[in-house]
C-alpha cells in the first residue's frame, strides 16, 4: 500500500502537469483512467477481504501486475522523453488548427455547439438507449491470450477445434484500459448527439471516428507519422471520391431527364399505337358488318331469284297450256262452222240453185283438192324452208359488201398501226438509250459536280431569323433562294454606302442617270421605295402619255423633292429597284423604265384586274363580299374566253378552291385582291400575271414557228419582212383586226404605222425594212401582244 500510494503521489502531479492546454493531448479523465490500474493493483495487493482460493488470488495478482505493467508502459510514452521523432509545440498548434478549420468547413459541430450538446446529453443520458452505438464498438478484449490463429493450421482441423474450445472454457478476465474507456465514452457522446440531430449525413458521422483517430495518433508517439501517412491516404480517398460523386451528380441529373423523356416517347407512341389499333379495329368491325349485311342481301336476292324462276316456269307451263287448249278450241270452232255451212246448204237448196247431191259432190271434190293443196304445200315448206326470199338476200348481200369494205380499210389501218408501232419501238429504243446514256453522265455529273446547298445555313443569317427565311423561301427554286439570298445581302450593303458614283453623260446611260460626281443614298425603307411606285404610276395613268416615260420618272422627282434632290432620289429608287427583283412592284417598274417593257403591258394587267373587280361586285348583289364558286367559275370563263380549262382550274386554286369544294361554297373575293405593305399581290393576282406571261411567250413561240416554216431561202429565213410577218399573224391568229395588225408590225419593224408597205405591194418595196427574226422576236416581246381569237385548222383537201 506504502509502495503504490507512493508512485502514485509521484505520477499523479507530473501527469497532470504533462497535458496539453490546447486540447489536443489527453484529457484529466484520460490520465486519470490510466491510473486507475495501478490504483486497483495495489489496494487487491494490501486490503485483505473475503477468502479467495489460492488460484483465484493467482490469477488477480496476474492480471494486476500485467495491467499496472501496461499503465507503466502507456505512461513511459507520455511521461518519459525518448528519442522517438516528434514535432515541436508550434508545429502541433498550427496543425490543430488546420485540421479544426477543415472539420469547421466540412459541415463538423464547433466547440461551443459540442459543449452545449454534451450537457444537454449527460441531463438525458440515463433515459437514452445504448444500442444505438453498440454497432460501432468492438467488444474487449480483441486480443485475448492465445485467441491468434496459429501458423499452417487449417480452421477445419482437430487441432484448431480442440484450441478453440479450450479457449471457450477459458474465462474472460481481463478488463479495458482506462485510456480505451474514455475513448470509446467520447465516441458514444459524440455519436449520441449525432443521433439527436435529425439531419446529420454521413459525412457528419465520420467526423467523431476522425477525431479518436487523431487523439490516438497524437497520444501515440512511435506510430504517429505511420498512422498520419495512413490517414492522409483515407482522407485523400474519400476526397476524391466526394469529388467523383460531386462530378457524377449532374450526369445523374442528365440521365433521370433522358429517361424521363424517352418514357414520354415511349408512352406517346404506345398512346399512338393504341389509338391506331382502335381505329382498324373499329374499321375492322364496320367492315364485318358490311360483310354480314352484303351476304345477307346476297341470300336474300338468291331466294328472290329462286321464286322468281319457279313462278316463271309455272306462269309458263300455264301460257303453254292455254295456247294449246286455244288451237284445239280454234279447231272445234272451225269444224263446226263447216258443219253449219253444210247443213245451211243442205236445209235450202234453192238459194243456191243447185242440186244439193252436186253440191255436195263439188264440196267434196273442193276437200279433196285442199287437202292435195295442202300436201302440195306442205311438200313445198319442207323442200324450201331453208331459202331466203331474194330481197333478204341482196340485202344480206348489201351488208356483206359494206362489212368487206370496213374489213378492207381496218386491214389498212392496221398494217398502218403496225408500222407506226414497229416506228415507235424503234424511237422507244433510242429513247432508251438516250435514257442510259443521260443516266450515266448523270451519275457523272453527280460524282464530279458540286454538292446542293444547304438552305438551311441562311436562317441564321437573314433578318428575322428562321421565320423570315421560311416566309422568303416558300415555293421557290434554288436560282430564285439565290436572287433572295444576294437581295438580303445587297440590301444590307446598300444601306451601308452613303454615296453613289455618277455614270456620266454617255448615250446609254439613261436620261435620268446621267451626271457626274458623286450623290446621295437617301438610304428609304423598302415600303417607301413601293409607296413612292404607286405614287408614280398614280400620276402616270391621271395623265396624257405624251412624254417618254424616263423622262417623265425624272420630272416627277423633281416635282416632288426639288430640282436639287432629284438626281439623289433617282439614283437611290434606281439601285432599290435593280436589287429587290423579287418584288413585284419594283419589278414591273424597273422593266417599264429600262425599256424592257412597255407600259402598255402594266396598263392592260391593271385594266384586267379592274375588270375582275368590277364583275365580282356587280355578282355581289348583297355586297357583303361573298360569292359563290359556280359564279366565281362563270365570271373566270366570261372575262377569259380564251383561256383552257386547266387555266381556270388553276385560277380558281389559286382564289381558294379545292376539289372537295362544292359549286356553293362562298368565297371572299376582296381578300383576292388585297396587297401587303410592300406591294405583293395575292396568289390569284400572281396566278394571272403569271398566265399572261406564258401565254404571250407561247403565242411569240408559235409565231416564230410559222415564220421559219414558211418557204424561203436559206439565206433570207433568218430575216423577216412586214408582208411575211403579216401572213404569219394572220394564219396563226385569223381574229385580229387591221388596227391591232398594224401597231403589232409597227412594233416589229420600229417605224409609223403610215409608214408600212401597204398589203399586196411588191417585195422590192419591203426589202429596206428587212429585219433579224431574233430581232423582231425581242420587239414584240416588249410591247402588248396578246391572242384575239382562236386558231382555225384548215380542213383537210378532199
């Protein structure tokens, strides 16, 4: 008792005085527990109690002596300096605190929070289970005396199982460390409280088991930076894999929506499938029953026609037996009658005159001669009952020529078909080889030339986005996308420059362009530049056409701007109109002022449109704006009498019709007619200029045939004279008048109508007008000509 008292007042001072004040080495509880054994050693060694058996006190004096040898050896680390590596005090401060600002961030509890939880604990910690950390801590002892496995010993062995039951008859004595106690108390309080937080993650859990560990690594010298390396190298584990984790989560993200939206899909399409499936179902039964109700009218016109045929045959059988009982009847009535007539005969013989008894030899001599008659008759029936009277023969004979002579020309015909045919597969041939020959330089062509563009590129380069460009794309070819494309972009360099350079005063400059130096852009809006038009045309049609009409175009500006801002305006409506080709009113103006077109051309499409208005109105007898499409249809064919069918159908889609449409559907026919800001036409106006066009370029075409199939030398059929140009017009268009005639030739030959040759003169009087037929083609391209009436085929010479 002296002895342990003694080390014990020795130990308790210096191990107190040993800890830390910065909370990072052993707590007084710790040092207090490591005490505890050698305290427990010496009052079991000195305090004499209740008899024990002489193994009994063996063995507590072992395990006294093994744990006071453990105290001595735990206390030696913490006491005693050795040489063992160790950091200096500075060192541990800054590490402690590196490794409490990483817990503070990492989400951990602070030190205030702990000791308010800690005391909240020890109030409650009576009432709390402790089941709840038991899965956490190991059961001591973990190494019990002789509880290792031996070397090359295998667990299924006899002399494994005789170990391991020895070591189950053995008895637990050994008891915990007091440093392990408090350890695994201050993890249980620290556990405790995470369990008291509802919200507390995984990562919150970890940190109390981080905290022992770093206690233990502290306490422990020896193994410090072996045990520091080996959690460095978790901590860095678990860093990258909250990393990974934290990397991870917006591809989970991505993934969920991915399968969220194929699920949509898949349910749309099953949704699809089904509806669809409904439906040939439904069709499916409609038709069964369609089926059914045919087989049943079948049946029941079968059993019609079964009734019917027996009533025929009976009403048959009846009509046969009355025909007979009738001829027996007839026969009856005959006999009788001539029993009458012989007994009238016989009764007054003095009608006649006569002896009854010659009488009645005469009558039957008469018989006699009837019935020779009738053998006679009879023999003649059967030897000429398969003759023909002759005026049935010749007419048979009639029939037979005129059916010889039809078999005669068919013949012909068809030897002439033949022929045509055997032609037609030879031409079917060459076509077939032209095909093959075309087809491989097609292939040719495609594997050498340029691949098609792709449109789409432009959506993002044209003003107003993908709409625009799907609005200034609708219905046009790539040569017309291409004019849209350069209109785009030209209209953005246009606005950019701020002057135009002068063309000069040359002779083919026009009137209006003519000046030197530089001008102003006045820089107006494509609607304004339209507004402006209209404006011109306005006053144009107000007026008598006296003056050219460049010239006019110019006197207008200056009107309207000044003299001075005139030739500004000129060039800026000048270069507007020659980009925006697409715009119908900037079109036609600019053919009309470049010469290209005459305005009599402009003039007569207004006229026309006008006229249409007009008729339409006046069908509107309730003018609401509404009008049938029989009337519609009627008004086309009264105002375009020489228009084809597919004509008027196809001005009739245009205004709205449709082949389901029926004759009275109404349609609106003011919305026809109307025209945007920029001055494009509806698709009917379009559908009308457009018809006019290829109507005067078929009517130029067939003109130009005529021309070169007239005889003429080889020399002179490239030139044409106003007399051979005249018969030409006539013959392809017999309806035209000597007025129309003349202006047409006029046109052609660019001189006065008083000055053309007068029809019938000689042809040395034309030769000086002599004119390019590819000349007098593009003249008449320019002006007004248009088809009078139809042409009359000449009838074939008898």
């Amino acid at each position: 008792m002296t002895t342990g008292c003694t080390l014990l007042q020795f130990l308790r001072p210096r191990l107190l005085a040993a800890r830390r004040p910065e909370g990072n080495g052993l707590p007084e509880a710790a040092v207090l527990g490591l005490l505890a054994p050698i305290e427990v050693g010496a009052c079991q060694a000195e305090t004499p109690k209740e008899s024990m058996t002489t193994s009994g006190r063996g063995g507590s004096a072992a395990s006294g002596e093994k744990a006071h040898h453990g105290s001595r050896s735990q206390l030696d680390d913490f006491i005693q300096p050795s040489d063992k590596p160790t950091r200096t005090r500075q060192q541990a401060e800054e590490e402690s605190q590196r490794k409490t600002s990483e817990m503070n961030q990492n989400g951990s509890f602070t030190v205030e929070s702990k000791s308010i939880l800690k005391r909240k604990l020890s109030q409650k910690r009576k009432t709390l289970p402790q089941s709840s950390i038991g899965s956490h801590l190991s059961p001591w002892p973990m190494h019990i005396y002789g509880r290792t496995i031996l070397p090359n010993r295998k667990p299924c062995s006899v002399d494994y199982q005789n170990l391991a039951s020895a070591q189950k008859e053995e008895p637990l004595n050994m008891t915990k460390p007091r440093y392990l106690e408090q350890l695994e108390n201050h993890l249980r309080k620290e556990l405790l409280l995470l369990d008291l937080c509802t919200d507390s993650t995984q990562e919150l859990r970890l940190q109390p088991y981080r905290e022992i560990f770093e206690f233990f690594i502290e306490d422990f010298k020896t193994y410090k930076p072996l045990l520091s390396s080996i959690k460095n190298a978790y901590e860095v584990t678990l860093a990258y894999q909250r990393e990974t984790i934290r990397s991870l989560e917006p591809l989970r993200a991505k993934l969920v929506t991915v399968k969220e939206d194929c699920n949509e899909k898949l349910l749309a399409m099953r949704a699809a499938e089904r509806h669809e499936v409904s439906v040939l179902k439904n069709e499916k039964m409609h038709l069964l029953k369609l089926i059914d109700k045919k087989n049943e009218e079948k049946v029941s016109l079968q059993s019609e026609v079964a009734k019917l045929r027996k009533n025929l045959a009976e009403e048959y059988l009846h009509y046969l037996t009355e025909r007979d009982a009738r001829k027996i009847l007839l026969a009856d009535l005959n006999e009788l009658r001539y029993q009458r007539e012989d007994m009238s005969l016989a009764q007054s013989p003095g009608i006649w005159g006569e002896d009854p008894v010659k009488l009645t030899l005469a009558l039957k001599m008469t018989r006699q001669d009837l019935t020779r008659t009738q053998m006679e008759l009879n023999t003649m029936k059967a030897n000429f009952g398969d003759v023909v009277p002759r005026r049935d023969f010749e007419m048979q004979e009639k029939t037979n020529k005129d059916l010889q002579e039809q078999l005669e020309s068919l013949q012909a015909d068809y030897d002439e078909v033949c022929k045509e045919h055997e032609i037609l597969l030879q031409l079917h041939m060459s076509t077939l080889k032209e095909r093959d020959q075309f087809h491989a330089e097609l292939q040719d062509i495609q594997q050498t030339s340029t691949p098609r563009p792709d449109w789409t590129k432009c959506e993002g380069v044209v003003a107003g986005g993908t709409d625009r460009w799907k609005m200034l794309a609708a219905g046009k070819n790539s040569d017309q996308l291409v004019d849209v494309l350069l209109e785009e972009i030209g209209e953005g360099l246009l606005r950019e420059r701020a002057y135009f350079p002068g063309l000069g005063y040359g002779e083919a400059i026009p009137a209006f362009l003519r000046f030197d130096g530089t001008v102003e852009n006045k820089k107006p809006t494509k609607i304004e530049v339209v507004n402006l038009i209209q404006d011109v045309w306005k006053e144009r049609l107000a007026e008598e056409q006296k003056e050219k009409f460049a010239d006019f175009f110019f006197n207008f500006l200056e009107r309207r701007f000044g003299p001075s801002e005139a030739m500004a305006w000129a060039y800026t409506i000048f270069e507007n109109i020659k980009l925006f080709r697409s715009n119908e009113v900037m079109s036609q103006f600019y053919t009309v002022l470049m010469g290209k077109m005459k305005e009599s051309v402009y003039i007569y499409q207004k006229e026309t449109i006008a006229q249409l208005q007009r008729e339409m109105a006046s069908a509107d007898s309730q003018n609401e704006g509404l009008l049938s499409m029989e009337n519609f249809s009627s008004i086309l064919r009264s105002t375009f009498p020489l228009k084809k069918e597919e004509q008027i159908q196809e001005l009739m889609e245009a205004g709205g019709w449709n082949p389901n449409s029926s004759s009275a559907d109404l349609l609106r026919y003011r919305v026809l007619f109307k025209e945007d800001d920029e001055g494009q036409s509806e698709p009917f106006v379009q559908k009308v200029w457009e018809q006019y066009v290829d109507e005067k370029e078929a009517y130029l075409q067939e003109l130009k045939q005529e021309l070169e199939s007239r005889p003429a030398s080889s020399r002179h059929r490239a030139e044409v004279t106003p007399g051979r140009l005249r018969e030409a017009l006539v013959t392809i268009d017999p309806s035209l008048d000597a007025q129309t005639l003349g202006t047409y030739i006029s046109q052609a030959f660019q001189v006065p109508v008083t000055g053309l040759p007068v029809e019938g003169d000689d042809e040395e009087n034309e030769q000086g007008l002599k004119t390019p037929l590819e000349t007098v083609m593009s003249r008449l391209w320019v002006c007004d000509i248009r088809r009078a009436g139809l042409r009359t085929e000449p009838e074939p010479a008898i």
